[in-house]
C-alpha cells in the first residue's frame, strides 16, 4: 500500500494496524478477500515485523550479515505461497507463506533457505551470467514494484512484481538445482548456527514435494523459481538430521509470537466471517480473541470491538499494539480524536517504532486542528530518525508543513518524498522550488540544493541556481 495524495475520510486508510497508506485510497487489505485485489498491498505492521526479525535475526546473524540492513517486505496475499530474495538485502515474503507454514520452524527454514541465496549473491550472479537477457528486468521489476507499492500506486506495482519478468517466466529464471541445493546447505548451517532446527524446512519440503509434479499453472510460485527434486530432498533430509539442533522445538515463546502473528494477518487479510470460523467464541486464547477484535472493527461494529480490545489492554496493559489497534480502528472511522489518547500510549511504550510515530501524526492530522500540527511535525520528524527513507513520513510531513503555513518545508518534504522513491525529476523540481522559499544557507536550504545536485540538474537547472544563490 502506499498514498496518492487525494484525501478520502480524513487520514483513515491503511492496511494493518501500523501500515500507514494513502490519505487518500481507502483500501483495507482485506478488501475484496485473498487474491480478489489487482493491486499489491506491502504490509508494513510494528508488531509482526517485530516477530519476523525476532525469529530471523539469528540466521541474518550466522549469515554473517547485519540484521538492521535486511529490509522484510511483507507481501498480502494469502493464495502465494513465496519468497523472493532481491538485490542487495531485500526480500519479499508473502503472506500465504506466513499463513500455510505449520510452525515457527517451517517459516524459519525456508527463510534461512532464501537467506543462503542472499549471502551468496546468487541473484546478482544470476543477473551477471544470465544469457537469457530477462533476470536483470525480474530484479528491477521487484524493486520497482516495491516502490510503487510504497508510492500509492498498487496496480503499477502488481504489473512490476506480477509480470511476465517476475513470475510469468519464472521457469526461464528458476535458480538451477545445484544453486539450490547450495542454498539449502547453508539454510543448514545457518539454522545450526542459530541453535534453530533444521526440521522445519524439511518437513515443508516434504509437506509441498507433490508440487513438483503439477502443472505450471497449478504450482505455486515458489516452486517455479526453486526447483525441487528428491535427490535435493534427500540430501537436504541427511544433513539436517546429522545436527546437533534437529531435534530442538520451537520454544514457548516462539509458537506464542508466531500464533499472534498468523491471527492478525488472517484478521486484516480475509473477511470477517471467514476470521470468526477460524477463530470461533469458543477460542479464548489471546490471539483468537485479538483476531476477533480485530474483525469486529472490519465489520464496523466498533462498539464490540472496543469492549474486546479494552478487556485485552486490561489483561497486558504494557502491550503497545493493542493500543495501536485500537487508536487505529476509531480513526478509521473518524474518530481520530477519541484514538489520540490509544495512540500516545502506544507511542509512549514503544518510543523508538516510527510506524506507531507516523500513525499518531496520522491521527493528529486527522484531527484537522491546527495546535496539533506541531505535535504532528515533531513525532513525523522523530519517525524519520529511524527510517529517514519513508515516502510516507515524507508525505505526511509535507502535508503537515504546508498545513502550518511553512511552504518551503512543504516542498522540501515532498522533494525528499520523490527522491527517496527514485523520482528524481520531481525531486528536483520540488527541491529547487523549495530553495527559493527556504533562508539561504540554512540546513534544509542547503539539503534541497544537494536534492538538486543529486537529481541529474541540467546546465539550465544549474545556471538558474547560480542566479538565485
């Protein structure tokens, strides 16, 4: 999801509690239900990114990579079951393999699997020596895609990622068995490493196996791209079990984490009554319960959801996505006022999450009262602390500028907004219009002028700079 500019029932849209989206495309991603939408929906969530990286940081780690560098898209799409590594340390999960793994282990198998590709190069090589001429488009296509999908234009996205490039001639870009095979061999010795079992990523090979004997049209994507055979399954199979770790479980903690995960996917990613069946009344568990509210808030029975969410804050009141969730929800249907409060909460217990910062700027902006546009810069700016590279921090920054009366920061912001999505001729645009407003030689001033110098400026471009320093 991304934004579009356009302004459609305050700032209400988003995805999942914490995907901030467009001021404008009201698009909840269960709309339309699992594989209905023609658009793409990134899923950018505190808490389940949270998850993911609790559980994948120690293989990034035994990888000998930085955790902190690998970026996790999450993907909403619950009918692909997939992941993709993309250049440099991007990779793309979807849904659907959140959701059809059976275990934390499974999931962090085959995460391990496609971190062996990563740490190896294996897409830049393939980029380097293809002879077919089609890798380098399936690698721009994904990382363009992403960007549109950031950038409010989920359908441009879709056609990137879901492409003839992308998916379409996945078998001409299929790694070749023995890159696979080398990948499942370091899954293993990453897995060992991080004191993970390497049980998982067999059992889900195993579980999927099958596939390898369908139709193209049948297999799902991640079959096309990792070839699978039971030469590979079987060595796979024999180094795993030789493992000091393979017979280590997921621990208490991990299923828990995981649990919760699953069931606010499903709760935002499918319709409601298709959640109450997964998770009926009956289930008292806190993720049922958690899904439930949720749910509850996606059919509009707000009353409901709030006295469901309201019990589980009084249960852990130290849980800052329940307030997230439930701020969130009242702003959705604009009641940004009364979701402040739950908002700040979160922010409050979880300071450092620019998501949570970029939702309370959201709300606040919502208010449409102008002695909260402070409080709306300062936690957007505070936000950008920790990703100084979001477009809709950016977006919402130069909303709230140019709310405020500041022109030149306004435009500033939207020209940090196209630069970062690689928009560079709007960026210079907006940056050059920005050095006319802002005080010469100040910071931001001086920041637009390297927006500028940084965007491919012409010799005109250039030489109206010199007149107007």
């Amino acid at each position: 999801m991304g934004f579009n500019g356009r302004r459609t029932r305050g700032l209400t849209a988003v995805a999942l509690a914490g995907l901030v989206a467009s001021p404008g495309s009201v698009a909840h991603a269960q709309d339309g239900g699992a594989g209905e939408s023609s658009g793409l929906n990134i899923v950018r969530d505190t808490e389940i990114e949270e998850i993911l990286h609790q559980e994948m940081d120690p293989i990034f780690s035994a990888a000998n990579m930085d955790p902190k560098r690998v970026a996790l898209y999450v993907v909403s799409d619950n009918d692909v079951v997939n992941a993709q590594t993309g250049s440099g340390y991007n990779m793309v999960v979807f849904s659907g393999l959140l959701l059809k793994t059976k275990t934390p282990n499974e999931l962090e198998g085959v995460i391990a699997h496609e971190t062996g590709h990563m740490a190896r190069g294996d897409v830049a090589r393939m980029g380097a020596e293809s002879s077919r001429g089609v890798t380098g488009p399936m690698i721009i296509g994904l990382g363009l895609g992403i960007l549109a999908a950031l950038a409010g234009a989920p359908e441009a996205a879709a056609g990137m990622i879901y492409s003839g490039n992308y998916f379409g001639q996945l078998n001409g870009l299929a790694f070749t068995r023995d890159i696979e095979a080398r990948a499942d061999q370091a899954a293993i010795t990453y897995l060992e490493k991080a004191g993970y079992s390497g049980r998982g990523i067999v059992d889900f090979f195993n579980f999927f196996r099958y596939e390898e004997t369908f139709s193209d049209a049948k297999k799902y994507p991640f079959w096309f791209s990792h070839p699978l055979s039971d030469e590979r399954i079987e060595a796979l199979t024999e180094r795993a079990k030789a493992q000091p770790h393979y017979n280590t479980p997921d621990t208490p903690e991990s299923i828990a984490a995981y649990e919760v995960m699953k069931a606010k996917l499903k709760a935002y990613t499918q319709r409601p009554f298709q959640t109450y069946i997964d998770y009926p009344e009956s289930d008292m568990s806190f993720p049922a319960r958690y899904a439930r509210a949720i749910a509850d808030f996606q059919e509009l029975e707000t009353g409901k959801g709030l006295k469901e969410i309201d019990a589980l804050i009084a249960e852990r009141p130290y849980d800052p996505y329940l307030y997230e969730v439930k701020g969130q929800s009242l702003m959705d249907v604009s009641r940004a006022a009364e979701g402040e409060a739950a908002l700040r909460q979160a922010v409050q217990l979880k300071p450092d999450a620019p998501l949570l910062r970029v939702l309370l700027a959201q709300d606040l902006l919502a208010e449409n009262d102008p002695k909260k546009i402070p409080d709306a810069i300062a936690n957007l700016n505070r936000s950008l602390i920790g990703e100084p590279d979001s477009p809709i921090a950016w977006q919402y920054l130069s909303e709230a500028y140019d709310a405020s009366g500041n022109d030149g920061m306004a435009r500033l912001a939207t020209a940090e907004q196209d630069f970062h999505l690689g928009q560079v001729r709007d960026a210079r645009a907006f940056a050059m219009r920005a050095r006319t407003l802002l005080k010469h030689g100040t910071p931001d001033w001086q920041r637009a002028t390297d927006i500028v110098l940084s965007s491919n400026p012409s010799a005109d471009d250039l030489r109206y700079m010199n007149g107007s320093n």
